[in-house]
C-alpha cells in the first residue's frame, strides 16, 4: 500500500487542472491552429500541448520521483528500477474533447489521474466550460466541487434513465447500434457528450444511469472518471461481467441497479453484430 499522502497529491491535481480550465475557457483555437494527429478527425492544437506541458512540469517539480504520461507528449521517463514504491504514475489528457473544443462546442474537460501498485490511486475530471471539479481518492469516495457526491435515495431504473457513450474515434463501436436499441425499447435514452472523462465521472455524479465505452480509448481518457464513478457507489464492468480493474477493451459503469442488465444487453449485442452476415 502507498504511504504517498494522496490527499496532498489531490491538492496538487485540482489546483493544476484549475489552472488549465483557464488557460482553455479563454482560449480558442486560431485559424490553422488544429492539426490531424493520428488520421481524420482526431485534432490536436497549441493549447493541449501547452496545458500538458505546465502540468507535467509542474508535477515532475512538485514529485519529482513520479512519472507523468500524457496523450501529447508520452511518458516523462522510464520508471527506474530503484523506484521508491511511493512513486506514483500520472497519466493526463490535456483536453478530453478536442474535437468540441475546435468547434466551439462544450464537452471538455482535464483528465488527470494518478496511478500506484494498487491501481488508480486518484482522479480528477475537470469540466472546463461548466467550472466544476469532479474529484476522488481511492477508497474515500468521490466528490464534486469538494462536496461528497451522495447516491440518491431513489433511482429510475431503465425506464426513463440515460446512457451515456462515445464514438471510437469518429467510428460506431462492435455493438453500438444493438445496445442503443435494446434500452430504447426500456425507454432509455442515449446521449454523447464528447469526452470520455465527462461521460464517466458524469455517472458518478448521477445525471446519467450508466455510461458504456465499447471503443477505442487510452488510459488518460478513463482512468480519472472510471475511479469517480466507482468511488460514487456505481459498478463497473466489461462486455463479459464486472470488473475490479479499469477494463481497456470496452468499459462500462452504471447504477448497481441496472448495471447487469446494461452489461447483459452490451454482450448480447456484441454477439448479435458478430454473427450477422457481413
């Protein structure tokens, strides 16, 4: 188990996640800025590069055995084999929503979560035009703005609730179109926000039932809103079950009283697009 003072380090995360929603709210891209990185529609601009670049230096000073591994710019340095066992990993995505954010829509947020032996340790999703600071440490629970979030004492159910989920890439994912119609006919609606991070820690904060990512996405992109979620009372699981661990083939979470159902449908209709006849 760590010894790290993970409120401290918490500290540190939200005060420089608060420093990026400034720098980002202010800020929109200039003309030529945005620049394809990997292929169509995956944008990168100045600004991702620049808040990645004061966070991680920022951190490395504050921690300077910790090791930072951002979407931009990749990992600060090897893990060395001598590390002190309290040494944490970060991993950080400068603006989860790019895309949103070239267009001028909402959407976006800092995702910035930190990593030990035991797993993630703690996370921070940062909504960066709504202001709001979703935030947890592992086996503390979760909070938004500093206020424990509370489950609520009734739920929904399917039956008028709301799941939330993103494209892979721009791509729909194996199964997509069969989850989405499968809680259609349960009266559930479904709704992209555009920002994997927000997606998930938006479920823990209880303004959707569930949220399932049956796509492409990267450590930086889940591990803050996965540990909020689940950290805020929700179950998390894969297209095979429940999971202790952050999946990263396909991750769901959702309200303990419809996650298996919500999982039993995914499966089900992974397995109905797979056999379909091409």
């Amino acid at each position: 188990m760590t010894s790290r003072d993970l409120d401290e380090a918490l500290s540190v995360a939200v005060h420089l996640t608060q420093w990026a929603q400034a720098r980002i709210s202010t800020t929109r891209p200039a003309r030529g800025d945005a620049a394809e990185k990997s292929g169509p529609g995956d944008w990168v601009t100045s600004v991702d590069h620049a808040v990645e670049e004061h966070i991680r230096n920022e951190l490395l000073a504050r921690f300077p055995g910790d090791v930072v591994v951002g979407e931009e710019a990749g990992t600060s340095s090897p893990v060395p084999d001598d590390a002190d066992e309290t040494a944490l990993t970060w991993y950080l995505d400068p603006i989860d929503g790019t895309t949103n954010f070239v267009h001028g829509l909402p959407g976006v947020s800092v995702s910035l979560a930190a990593v030990d032996a035991e797993g993630t340790a703690l996370g921070v999703v940062h909504d960066v035009y709504r202001n709001e600071v979703f935030s947890a440490v592992r086996g503390a629970g979760a909070r938004l703005d500093g206020t424990p979030i509370v489950a609520p004492a009734s739920r929904l159910g399917l039956r008028g609730g709301l799941l939330l989920t993103e494209w892979s890439g721009i791509w729909a994912w194996t199964g997509m179109h069969g989850l989405v119609t499968k809680l259609q006919d349960e009266f559930t609606a479904t709704r992209i926000l555009g920002s994997c991070a927000l997606s998930l820690a938006s479920v823990g904060a209880g303004r959707a039932t569930a949220a399932v990512l049956g796509g492409h996405y990267n450590p930086w992109d889940v591990l803050a809103g996965a540990l909020i979620a689940v950290e805020a009372g929700c179950v998390m699981f894969d297209v095979d079950g429940r999971s202790d661990d952050v999946p990263m083939r396909g991750l769901g979470v959702a309200d303990p009283e419809v996650a298996d159902a919500i999982q039993a449908m995914w499966h089900a209709a992974v397995i109905d697009e797979s056999h379909r006849p091409a």
